[in-house]
C-alpha cells in the first residue's frame, strides 16, 4: 500500500510590530452578538445584532540568538500600548489589529514556542508575492 503526502508545510514569517513570529498554525474565530426579546405571543424575536471583532490565534517559533527575550519584551510593550497596528497572515491582512494576550515558553531547544492572540476589526485578501 503507498503512502501519500497530502502537504508539507513549512512555518511561515508573520511580522507583529517590531518582532517575527515564524507561525505553524493560525485559529480564527469570529461571532455575532445577538439581543432577543420575548413577542406577546411567547415566541422571541431578534431587536438587535452585530458582529464582533475577529479573534485571530497564531502559533508558533521565535528564533533566539543571543537575545531570547527580546520577543517578550517587545509583546508585552505592545500589550500596554493603545497602538493599533496591521499584520499579514497567509494572503490575509489584519487591519487595525490589537495584541490581546500572548504566551512564550522556552522549551529548551534553539527557539521558544509563543502563541499571540489579535482582535482584528477588519480583514481583507491580499494577493502573496512569491520569492
């Protein structure tokens, strides 16, 4: 019986700020919010709604040299800051992006494992340029 590849992808660079962030994966989720009320009759009816903003989790590798934490230091300013800021992921850009949360754990080997989690208000495609 053969075996077959279906893909071998291979992380891919994402810029946040001043710091890169080679992505393994991304999540993204996005919901409705939804306000009902109850109709004379006992049935509900929707009054209101509207979309939230995206949340986009990207995973992945930071390469450490000989300075590993620089990588937190630049996501924790930005978790402080007020900056909103644009990101490019896979032919998807990320207009007025802002850091909500991030992890980086050093798992002993030559780069640390970070997951960054953006709430992103607007999105559109992007054509990629291949090198």
């Amino acid at each position: 019986m053969s075996t077959t590849t279906i893909s071998e992808r291979k992380s891919f660079p994402v810029r946040i700020g001043d710091a890169t962030l080679y992505c393994d994966g991304f999540k993204a989720s996005a919901v409705r919010t939804v306000t009902e009320a109850v109709t004379v009759s006992g049935g509900s009816t929707i009054t209101n709604n509207a979309p939230k903003a995206m949340k986009l989790i990207l995973r992945g590798r930071v390469v450490t040299t000989d300075t590993p934490m620089r990588f937190v230091v630049a996501m924790n300013a930005m978790l402080h800051s007020a900056v909103f800021f644009d990101v490019t992921v896979r032919g998807m850009r990320c207009e007025d992006s802002i850091l909500q949360a991030f992890t980086v754990e050093d798992v002993g080997s030559g780069y640390l494992e970070a997951t960054v989690t953006l709430v992103v208000t607007e999105i559109s495609e992007v054509n990629e340029v291949s090198e």
